[in-house]
C-alpha cells in the first residue's frame, strides 16, 4: 500500500518548515510598480456605476496565439488519499453553499474562488485571471484565499461575494509557501461575468491589508449585504494581525474629477488592533435586536473578546481567559447554533469544545463540553492549519456538533483520512455519538463505524471548512430521516454527504474544480504527453488523460524526475530526504536503500537538514556510454550513476569545498555516506558545503539541482550556489559562492533556482529578493567568472527608472535550450521572458503570459523534440491552478480534437504510439480511442438478468456487474460513485440497505438484492427495480421506502448516465467520467465487449483553449462499419469520408462512401453538437445513440470513428495523404476510432 506511514510527523515537519523560512525574506518588493502599472488599467475599465465591464479582459486572457498557454490539468486527480482513494483537487481554504446545497463558492488556497451552480458536478473560476496591484509585494497574491462571505440571491447575478484573500498565516520561502493577499475582494454576481473577465471591485483594501491572510470575514446582522447610504454594509476582517471594519459607500477614483463608485472602505479597529500581535481567527456577529449588535471573536493563545460597539472596545469572556485554567493554545474556531448561543473550538490542555449559552449575557460565560477525541484524534500538531466546526440545530432545538481536524487512520494500518467527528450535544452540555451517524455497531441503530463518532473515513485529511445545507432536520425520532448536506473542504478539495455526514457517504465534488497545488512538474524524455508533478499535500501525481491525473505516490509531492534512459522510471519526492519510485525493483533510495523508497526517516539527522520540497535531475549520457545521471539534494548533492540497471543502484556524496594551501579548489573523492542505509554521523558532514571565508556554517540545504554537462553539477542552497566539476572520474572540484561572505551577490535572501546556458559555461540563480534592500536583484547570471544582475529586478517599474516597483520573488527559471539567448523565469504573479541583447547581461524583459492565470509559478520544464525544428513545449507547475503549457516553436492553434490513445497530446502528427509508462520500445494500439466509449442505452425497457450461481461481493463480483448494481443503486445511496470498483462506501450502503428490508447486515450483492434494485422480469411483466421520473430523476420508487409505490410507467434506474443525478438532470460527461464511469463487460488488447442492444457512444471532445467553444458550437459525426479482424477494419479504405464529414458539417449533402453507415438522429440527421461549453480545463461528451441490435450476427466487431469539428478552431489541418482508417486517426487530430466486439 502506498500511505504515508508517519503523515502526522510529516506535517508538523511542513509546519515548523514554513515558520522558520519566514524570517529574512524580502516583503517589500513586487508591488509599487505593478502597482502603477495595473492600477491605471483598473480605473480605466470600470463603468462609471463601479461595476466591472462586461468586456473587461483581464491581462492575462488569452489574447491571440503567439505564445498562448492552455491547462492540461488536473482537472480533477484520481486515487487520492482516504479509504477509497476519492478524486481529489487541491485545498479548499474556505466554502459558502447556499440554503438547497445546488449553488456554493470554492476559495481555494492561490487559485482563487471557484463557483458551481449544480452541487458541485461542475466548477468554474471567478477572477482567475484577475490582477491587482501590491504596493510591496513579495510573496503576495490575489488569487490566495484565506475566507469567503457570500450573500446569496435568489438568482446568481444577486449574489454579494466577499473574497479575504491572503492565507491563513503567510509564510515565505524559496517555495511559495502559503501567500498573503491584497487585502478583501468584492463583487456583486461575480460568477455571471466572463470567465476571462475581472469581476472584482477596484477597491481592496490593500494599504490597510496587503501582506497578511485573513481568517474570516463577518457581517453585521440587519444591513443589505452590498448596500450603502445610511445603513451600510458592514464587514468585520479577521486577520493575522488583528480585524479591520469594511464599510459599504462611495469612494472617490482617482484623477477623475470627483467621480465616485460603490465599493468598501476598511480601516483598523480600536479593540483589535494592527501591530498588537493579536491574530484574529474567527469572529461571530449577533443581532441582540433593538438596535444593539454584540460581535465576538476569536484571538489566538487568548480566548474570546466581545463587542457591542464594533470593536471600538474590547472585553474578554472570562472563562477562557480564566488564570486558574489551563490556558488557550493556538488557534479557535467558532459555530453559531441557534439564537445567542454558539460553540467555540479550540486546545488548552487538549482540544475541548465549549458552548456559550447566551451572548447576550453580561459577560457571556463559556461551559466545556466533554466527550470531544484527545488531540492526537482530532490535530495533533496541526491545530492552527486544520479546524473546523459547525453546528446544526434540528427542528426540536437540539444542537450536533461537526468537528473538523487533521489526519486519523480510521483503523489501525488502513490509509489516512480526514479526522472529521460528529457528536450530538446533551443538555449537560456534553457531546455524545449519534450512533445512527457514527455508531460502531451494525446498521440501522448504529452506522457501522470504525471509531465512534468518526464520519472522515472517505475523504482526504486537512478539514479547513464544514458547512450545512438542504431542509432542517425534524425533532429526534427513531425513524428520522438524516438528510442534512454537510460541505466539507480539506486538503483534498471539496466533499458532500447528502446523509447528515453518515460516515463512508461523502462522495467527492472535485471534477473540474483546477486548483491542484503544483510543486515541480518533470516532462517524459521523449512523449510530449506525459508528465509527472509533485502536489502540496496530493503526492506524485502522474498525467493519465488529457486533464485527468492520477495519485501514484499519496502525501505530500516534491520533486520528481523521468530516468533519462530507462524512462519508465520515475524518481518522486516525498518530502525532505525520502525519495520514492513505483519501479521497486530497480529503485534503492539513498536514505534507507529500500526497495521503492524509505518507509520513514522521522529524526533522520539528514533528513531534518533537508529541504522540505526540492528538485531532481538528471542528463543522458547514453550518447557516450552511460546509463544515465540522477541527482538528488538534502543538505548534500547525492547522485548515481546505475539506476535501471541488473544492481541497485550505487549512490554517492559529492565532496565539498576541498582546498590546497594557498586556498586553491583542489579535487575530492566522491563517497557513499550512508552503506548501512543509516545516517553515519562520521559521514554526516561529508559533502555539506561550508560558507566563508571565514566559516559561518553550512549554507544549509539544497533547493534545485541541474546538470550543466555530464561532469558539471549546478546546485541551488538556501544560502547560495554551488558547482561541482568532475575531473577525473570520481574526484570533484568545488566552488562555493554563498551569501554569508559576500561571494554570491546578494544577501537577505533565499536563492530558488539554476538554470545552465547551453553550450557555455554561464548560468543563471534566481533569488526571492530582499525585504531590506527593494532595489536589490532578484535574478543574476554568472559569466566570465563573475555574477551579472539581469534587471529582471526593475521589470515592474512603470516607467523603467522610478519609482521603485513591487517585489516579484523568484521562484525557478529555466533557458530555452534551443534559443540560448531566452530565459524564463516564474514568479509570484506568472511568468516573464527575457532576451539577451548586449553580452554579458543586458537583458529585455517581457510579461509571458498570454492565457496564464495571475498566480504564482513555482516550477518551470521545457521539453524537446528531438531532431531540428521539433515542437518545443514549456511547462509551468502554477500553485493551485495545476500544470500549463506554451508552445514555444510554433503559434498555437485553436482545435477541437480526440485521441488516439490517452498519452496522445496530439502535439505532433503523425501520432506517437509508444508507451510512456514502459520500457522504451513499448507500444500502444490505435483502435481504442479513450474519447469513443460506448454505454447501454437509458432508459431500458427490460433490466439485466442477474446471471451467477453465488452471492457477488468484494472477492468475486465482475467490474461490468458491480457496475451495472451501482448504476441503479447510486439513486438510493447518492455517494455510491458507478465505477464498477468495490468500495468501503458500497460494503456500508449494502449492509444498510439490507437491514432496512429486514435481512441480516450482508455485505454482499445477490438475486433477491438484483431484482429490488436493477429490476427483475417475471413472465410478461417488469417488477421492482428502483424507478425514477424521467425528467427530473427523481427517485420515485424504493422498494426499501414504503412510501413510495412503484409506477410501471417511470423508467427503471439501471443504466441511467453515471453522472446525471437530480442537480445534474441534463450535465453531458466529462473526461473523469468517460475514464471511470463506464464500465465494458470484458477488454483485451484494447478492445471492448459489448452488448447487442441500444447504446450511446460517448465521444469527448478537446480544445486547446481557455476561451470557450460554446453550446452547439461543435459538432461530431460518427461513422462505423463491421467486420470480424481488427486489423482489416483499422485497414479498412475511407473513400472520401473526410469531403463527407466537411460537408455534412456545412449541411451540404453528400453520399456515405461504400460500406460505410453513419449514425443518424431524426432532426439533426449525421452531425451531433455539443450542449455544454468545451475549455482546455474542460472537454466535454457528445452523446450520440448507435442501436447495436441490428448488426448481423456473423459480424462480431464494429469499427467506430468519430470525426469533429467547431466553429472557434483554426483553419483545419489538411488531412494526411493515407488512404486507410489507421492513416486518418494517426494523422488527423478531428478523428479517432475504437474497435468493440459484439456480443
């Protein structure tokens, strides 16, 4: 099993990680300039009434196709980290859902809010290619969310949307870390604007807030959210360094004569004051009515303070700031129930949670309420990253508590989840386990759960934010239904349980939610598809689809590197000093030397020295007889020299600065520090370099490594840069240019990155810059034995010379190794390019980001073609948007496209066939097109016979039959995913549902089962079966309810689209769901077995593009012919198929070519459009119905070849000069086949 074994030690390692890099880092840089710069263009695109204008592009939306990046995903990862391994996105720093659970909002750490109008089966982004301007800048961001505050109106245009951005405690460092914002963002129905358009207010806050993360964002109770005059919206800012009141009115813009617009004014509170090193962490208002307000926050390592006068003054709740107690510790939460009363969450001798009874009290008074999981159970080390709580109040008064935390193995040795506990609150108070939510007997009385009270068990771990939807519960009853939505946001993105929390019945909502955090990101040697990323919190994750990724190593992801050689391995980060490989058998790490990587290296000397995330690399040096190089960093540089070789893989210490006498670089062996796979503490300083003269210490630990030849190795230190040169072989000379004695050029810094210039002996390091000196360099070269600044420094300046421009921290560069003369660098705010013009240095400097989300770029890979004039893509790792990519040889193209097989980018034409999973030589077929699946018709008029002698269950049952049950079974049981997979969740549901019909609690599937919920056919008739109205997919019988009667005339459920539900009545599929949701009954080799009946071919449809094709705007027409071998079929001749399809696309008439039929609908005749928008982050299905009943009995396959096209592509493509089916799919990006067997 691939778990993280010590997942809590590791993340109180992040934790002490961040706090610490915070000191020294330049704050005061990337804002004056781009400040200026970006300021001026706000005020010039806003209308007049404040409102942003619908034709407001934001700088960064693709705007032509010369340099244009597009997403590759994730949009959603599958195998994610809990029991189940659900689909997971990146984190969720804070959610609003509305009162019916259809609409909700998503601020995601830096990829800014997201917004679903169907429970969260679809996402969008809001703003995401919003600029503003820091003053300072540094490691800010607006796309980083701390907290969201949304008044919903009863359409989404009347929503009033606050957005607190910064993170929850900024940090700092050669990474990302977790970024501070620009103060508050606001907006009135932000999610009806274009997705490329800023729909944010001007006016932010951003000399009060700009530099810190804002916890909450509360509203006075009795003022319209959004309104001005004499009543205006008010809005209380929790933040790291203290709350601030936002004010509702107009506010003069400047240099317009006077003109105003509506936007809010914030200033600091009296009470609560900035520079008081008071953090505020939550805050909860009350109308106490006559007129009076009480609001109560939350203060770190305090307890609570309330106010009646906005905080103007201050005064504790003494039961939390009782001397005689044990103290409050860290960060508290709070959760309104009903009236005045609320609860508090929080840790002093171990996390306890407290009801206040009244607020209204004098003072109010705060009573423990006992029964909450120690510590360990709940966050252990985590207290300030992961808590949450809410509390719901049914219709008898009675309060539930949800708390939220870290991690929890739900029994001893499974994989981690979420520490999510649900507890009924007694008049004591005191919290107990609802057992019919979280008991740990058998179903119904009891929940089945592992630990009582524990809900968290299928979802990821990190719980950031609970909330609650749908109609209030009735009063306790023994047969009250538990239908309440509890929202859950954490690590992983976003989770539901339409149950009441009921644990294993939180399904993931994350499909087309993009805000993965990527770390590094390593392009496959030689497919122009593949990839492999390194993930805050969601591993190694590997590209499987076109935007699908897939979870390969769980926990967090560092950075990862393809064996240049034996390129079917992949070397990944963990964190720190573990590095994993799926290739267990030719892997050894350095650390431990186990097979596949270490099992954990907690109080490791050298993995405590190490960097929490660093970088890899490698070269070919196959071309001279080598096997390959591989290098890694701790607070040394490792390398081998055999990875993939018949012999683990021998790893060695490079030495460090060796010198003779006269303080000349002299050559030193490299060596093997660990050959017990244990740290040696007479090897622990072997190869760590040393700053000075004189000595000050280590420059600490390595942060990026590359390969400047196959004898040269660049390393990147917190502290400065180092090169090794090999000569002779095995000896190494060193140079050491470090911060402490001056000989790198800057200082009050953290150096991020090197980047080798080909063909030379000059490089490049980049830094974060520096907090106390703003003019300082960000970027230098060394050449001629000297450092150069680049000027990327001023780049921000508007105009060039002064004033000083914001800070824009440098986190990787890389040079184009086709074009030397071109750097790129990433930033916090996207990426610049830089082109040398005067030797050594003189560079100019442009923005890059044409199509690229305003948020921070931590990694950067260009991959080559090989041979002249190969296609040449970048790749930026953007924290929490994922992984984007620019062609940098040729103009983009807008294409609608399928593919031949899911490692097919359709970059180059013809089509690659290799592997890029296997060995080199390993191939893949061209008759199974991931983007043709084929489904049973819906609805059905007879149901599947049940077909086995024995009871199905976890051990025996078929994928095509445990899928065909949940098709159905998911209308009673909603977070029953139909994959055809087994889950804990499916074990759960099954035991449930069998005791509500009076049979023992069996995990298994049989006839009688069969019947009730497929459907079962006796003589004549069709009995049973779980039934649905057809338009609104409402569940209309039950045979567990008896309630509901069966109606023969409402379609049986079996077979209905895996991804329509009763939000999702019309949602066409998406790529997650052609990839799991569908299930064949049997493949080899590629092909499908199917049945003869009616069906429905799904073909996804791609665009390379953020700019939408929309409804109806693409089209598809889908051909097929039979036979009895795949290879005459693939072989087959297409006549002229291609003039057909462009015809046919043009409504001109034209003849089939022989033997060819086309799949025909009675209004729309050949061509099939596309009912939902298509985006890079986004393909989307057309769903066109083949009736397979009629194909002759003597022809057992059918060949299916789709061909499409949209009215936003580019001029098509000619197609190729091949005459058969093989020679189109291969060589033409608008047509794909799929080959299936009959049945």
């Amino acid at each position: 099993m691939s778990r993280d074994p010590n997942k809590k030690a590791r993340a109180a390692a992040r934790a002490s990680y961040n706090a610490a890099r915070e000191a020294g880092v330049d704050q005061a840089a990337l804002a004056q300039a781009m400040a200026a710069l970006l300021r001026d263009r706000e005020e010039s695109l806003t209308t007049a009434s404040g409102r942003p204008s619908r034709s407001r592009a934001a700088r960064a939306f693709p705007i032509n196709e010369q340099g244009k990046w597009v997403s590759i995903g994730p949009s959603v990862a599958r195998r994610g980290q809990a029991l189940d391994r659900p689909n997971v996105t990146g984190r969720i720093r804070d959610l609003a859902v509305d009162s019916d659970g259809v609409r909700a909002y998503a601020a995601t750490a830096k990829g800014g809010v997201w917004y679903t109008h169907d429970a969260g089966a679809s996402w969008q982004p809001v703003g995401g290619w919003a600029q503003y301007s820091p003053t300072t800048g540094g490691h800010v961001n607006a796309q980083a969310c701390g907290s969201i505050l949304v008044d919903f109106g009863i359409i989404e245009d009347l929503d009033v949307v606050l957005v607190g951005t910064g993170e929850i405690t900024p940090t700092r460092g050669p990474t990302g870390g977790r970024m501070a914002g620009v103060g508050v963002l606001s907006a009135i129905g932000p999610a009806t604007v274009d997705v490329g358009t800023n729909p944010w207010e001007p006016d932010t806050g951003l000399a009060q807030l700009e530099g810190r993360g804002i916890y909450r964002l509360v509203r006075m109770p009795g003022v319209q959210a959004g309104a001005g005059g004499l009543t205006p919206d008010q809005v209380l800012a929790c933040t790291n360094d203290g709350a601030f009141i936002g004010t509702r009115g107009d506010i003069a813009i400047p240099n317009s004569g006077g003109a105003t617009r509506p936007g809010y004014t914030w200033a600091p509170t009296a009470g609560l004051p900035a520079g008081g090193n008071l953090v505020v962490t939550d805050a909860l208002w009350f109308d106490l009515g006559g007129g009076n307000h009480r609001c109560v926050v939350a203060v770190a390592g305090q307890g609570l303070l309330y106010s009646d006068d906005s905080f103007a003054t201050a005064f504790a709740v003494p039961t939390l700031q009782n001397p005689m107690a044990p103290p409050i510790v860290g960060r508290m939460s709070l959760a309104h129930a009903a009236g005045n009363r609320f609860y508090v969450l929080g840790e002093t001798d171990r996390a306890r949670v407290w009801q206040v009874p009244d607020v209204s009290a004098n003072p109010p008074l705060a009573t423990n309420c006992p029964g909450l999981r120690p510590t360990d159970q709940v966050w252990g080390t985590q207290r300030d990253y992961d808590q949450a709580i809410a509390v719901d109040v049914d219709a008898g008064g009675n309060d539930r508590v949800y708390v939220g935390g870290s991690v929890i193995e739900p029994r001893d040795g499974t994989n981690w989840a979420a520490a999510l506990w649900v507890y009924d609150v007694s008049a004591a108070p005191a919290l107990t386990v609802p057992r019919v939510l979280a008991g740990v007997g058998t179903p119904p009385t009891n929940a089945g759960a592992d630990r009582a009270g524990l809900i968290g068990n299928n979802m990821h771990g990190d719980v950031h934010a609970i909330r609650l939807a749908g109609p209030q519960l009735a009063a306790p009853a023994a047969d009250r239904p538990e239908r309440r939505q509890v929202w859950v946001g954490n690590d992983g993105g976003v989770y539901v349980s339409l149950a009441s929390g009921r644990v294993n019945t939180f399904a993931a909502r994350n499909s087309g939610l993009g805000a993965m955090e990527a770390n590094m990101v390593a392009s496959h040697p030689t497919s122009p598809h593949y990839l492999a990323m390194g993930c805050q919190d969601n591993g190694t994750q590997m590209r499987r689809g076109d935007t699908v990724w897939e979870v390969t190593h769980q926990g967090d992801g560092g950075g990862v590197a393809f064996h240049p050689v034996h390129t079917n391995i992949v070397v990944a980060q963990y964190a720190q000093a573990a590095w994993n490989s799926t290739s267990r058998g030719p892997f050894r790490d350095p650390m431990a030397r186990d097979p596949g990587g270490p099992p954990d290296l907690s109080g490791d000397t050298e993995n405590d020295a190490s960097l929490f995330y660093s970088e890899a690399a490698t070269f070919d040096d196959s071309a001279t007889g080598g096997n390959g190089l591989l290098a890694i960093g701790t607070n040394r540089v490792w390398i081998t020299r055999d990875l993939g070789t018949n012999r683990p893989p021998a790893w060695r210490v490079l030495p460090h600065d060796h010198v003779d006498g006269a303080g000349n670089p002299v050559a030193a062996p490299e060596r093997d520090c660990r050959p017990a796979g244990a740290f040696n503490a007479g090897l622990g300083n072997y190869g760590v370099p040393l700053s000075g003269p004189p000595s000050t210490g280590s420059i600490r630990s390595v942060v990026a490594l590359e390969f400047a030849a196959a004898g040269t190795v660049l390393a990147a230190y917190l502290d400065g840069v180092v090169r090794y040169v090999e000569g002779p072989a095995g000896q190494w000379t060193t140079t050491v240019w470090d911060i402490a004695s001056g000989a790198f050029p800057v200082g009050g810094t953290f150096v991020t990155d090197v980047a080798a210039i080909p063909g030379t002996a000059d490089f490049f390091a980049s830094t974060t810059g520096n907090r106390g000196n703003a003019a300082q360099e960000t970027l230098f070269k060394f050449s001629g034995g000297a450092w150069h600044a680049t000027g990327l420094r001023r780049a921000l300046d508007n105009p060039p010379a002064l004033p000083q421009g914001p800070l824009d921290p440098v986190f990787t560069v890389v040079v184009d190794p086709s074009n030397p003369a071109d750097v790129y660098v990433g930033t916090a705010t996207g990426v610049w390019k830089g082109t040398l013009t005067a030797a050594p240095a003189t560079f100019t400097w442009t923005p890059f980001v044409n199509g690229l989300p305003s948020a921070v770029v931590q990694d950067l890979d260009i991959w080559t073609q090989v041979g002249p004039g190969g296609t040449r893509l970048m790749r930026a790792a953007v924290q929490s948007r994922g992984v984007w990519e620019v062609d940098l040889a040729a103009a983009a193209r807008r294409d609608t496209y399928l593919r031949v097989h899911p490692f097919d980018s359709r970059r180059i034409l013809p089509t690659p066939l290799e592997d890029p999973r296997a060995a080199p030589g390993a191939t893949l077929t061209d008759h199974a097109s991931p983007d043709i699946v084929v489904r049973p018709a819906w609805p059905v008029a007879t149901p599947p016979a049940w077909l086995w002698r024995s009871s199905l269950s976890r051990w025996n049952a078929p994928n095509h039959a445990v899928w065909t049950f949940q098709t159905a079974f998911r209308h009673l049981y909603p977070f029953i995913e139909a994959t055809g997979e087994w889950s804990e969740a499916l074990d759960d549901a099954l035991r449930f549902h069998n005791q509500r019909m009076g049979r023992s609690a069996s995990r298994t599937i049989n006839a009688t089962l069969w019947g009730e919920i497929v459907g079962r056919v006796n003589g004549a008739d069709v009995e049973e079966g779980v039934r649905l109205d057809p338009l609104t997919l409402d569940v209309t019988y039950d045979p567990s309810d008896p309630a509901r009667v069966l109606d023969p005339a409402h379609p049986l459920a079996v077979f209905c689209p895996p991804w329509r539900g009763v939000n999702t009545t019309d949602i066409s599929a998406r790529e997650i769901d052609v990839v799991e949701r569908v299930a064949p009954r049997r493949e080899d080799a590629g092909v499908w077995t199917v049945e003869r009946i009616p069906s429905v071919v799904e073909v996804l449809l791609h665009h390379r593009d953020e700019r939408a094709v929309p409804r109806l705007d693409a089209q598809a027409i889908l051909y097929w012919r039979t036979g009895t071998v795949v290879e005459d079929l693939m072989s087959a001749d297409i006549g002229d198929l291609v003039a057909h399809s462009a015809d046919h696309f043009l409504a001109q008439p034209h003849a089939l070519p022989d033997e060819w039929s086309a799949a025909t609908d009675p209004l729309l005749g050949l061509t099939f459009a596309n009912l939902e928008p298509i985006t890079a982050r986004s393909p989307r299905a057309i769903s066109i119905d083949l009736d397979l009943s009629v194909i002759p009995a003597d022809q057992s396959h059918i060949l299916l070849l789709a061909v499409v096209t949209s009215a936003a592509d580019s001029p098509p493509l000619p197609a190729p000069a091949g005459t058969t089916v093989r020679d189109l799919v291969l060589g033409w990006p608008y047509a794909a086949a799929r080959v299936l067997r009959l049945r």
